[in-house]
C-alpha cells in the first residue's frame, strides 16, 4: 500500500435517535468524535413500515399555509 495517500481510518462513536450508541471505524472526522443520527433504521419508514412526515425547515408548514384554501367548498 503507498504511504501518505490514504485518509486517516480510526474509530467514532456513533449515536442512534434512541440514544443507544455504538463504536465503528471510518474516515470522518478525527479519532472519538460522534456522529448523532436524525433518522436511523428504528425510525424510517423504510424499515419500520409507519410513515411519519417530518417537517424539516418549516416546508410542510409552508406547503399547507400555502394550500390551505383549495379544496372543497360546502
């Protein structure tokens, strides 16, 4: 392997959205930083099978501010 040209590989712990942690190996950041995830397989729907909206930057509100009034009139 040529030396110098490969990314520092270390350990990082990694935090689920459950507060449960885990250590792995990988290139970001530096030796014992954490990575905290917003979305994790415990949540997303992918796995779980619930479907949540997530209103990240106020753009659900925004859309149903904006479409609010169209829709059925009685």
């Amino acid at each position: 392997m040529k030396k110098n040209i490969h990314p520092d590989y270390h350990d990082i712990t990694v935090v689920m959205t459950d507060g449960s942690e885990y250590i792995t190996r990988s290139t970001m950041g530096k030796e014992g930083d954490t990575i905290r995830l917003d979305v994790d397989p415990k949540t997303h729907p992918a796995w779980t099978g619930v479907h949540r909206l997530l209103d990240s930057g106020g753009q659900l509100a925004k859309f149903n501010k904006r479409f609010a009034n169209i829709g059925l009139k009685n």
